[in-house]
C-alpha cells in the first residue's frame, strides 16, 4: 500500500479496507464459491432500490442505531447471511431497530478482493 490516499481510495488489500481505524470499510462476502469479498464505504451505501444493473443490492433488518457524535445516527443493518454493515441515516428519516430496509451500494463505489485477500482488476 503506498501512503495514506492510497489506503482510503483504492486498498490494496482487505485488511487495510477493514483495518483503517478511524474510518473502516464494510466488508462482505462476494456471490459464488470463490472465497473473495466486497468492501465499500458507509456513507456509499443507500436505502432504496439499486439505480443501475450493476449495482450491489442489500436487503436487511436494523439492528443498532447510534449516534455519531452530534453528526447524527449510524444504523447498523443485518444482512441475510447474518453478515453486519453500517451506514448513516438519511437526514430527515425515521428508521426504527427491527425494520426491515433495503439498501444498495453503486457498482463504482464497490472494491473487489480475492479470496488471498489481494485486490482484484485494476
């Protein structure tokens, strides 16, 4: 991994995308038997149906909601194979602990990972 731009825009590895202390990734399994993951931001994920056919799509139920220090809640969701992620709650919503949600993450804000955990494509 070459500074600290390069951790947070394009990790070369996993672990940096889950380690990164003050700012950490979602990470989670990839479809298929491949043994790889997918890691994106927090605040790339949104709540609603995807918008292009590429785009990652996860269906939850609220677990947690916290409180980011006077920047407001940070909701953390359960996905189906009981795999946890978080993102901010929009502005404005109200979403309840139990509520089922259904969020999606952009195909472009998505980092790709092989199963050694070494990052995949370009």
């Amino acid at each position: 991994q070459q500074g600290p731009a390069s951790a947070f825009d394009r990790p070369a590895h996993v672990d940096v995308a889950r380690g990164r202390s003050w700012h950490p990734m979602n990470v989670i399994p990839s479809a298929g038997a491949d043994g790889g993951s997918i890691a994106f931001l927090p605040e790339d994920t949104r709540i609603g149906d995807p918008q292009g056919e590429d785009d990652l799509a996860l269906p939850g139920t609220v677990q947690f909601r916290t409180e980011r220090g006077g920047a407001g809640l940070v909701l953390t969701v359960a996905l189906a194979d009981g795999t946890r992620i978080r993102l901010p709650q929009p502005a404005g919503a109200t979403i309840a602990i139990g509520q089922s949600l259904r969020c999606f993450v952009a195909a472009s804000a998505l980092h790709r990972f092989a199963a050694d955990g070494g990052r995949r494509g370009a």
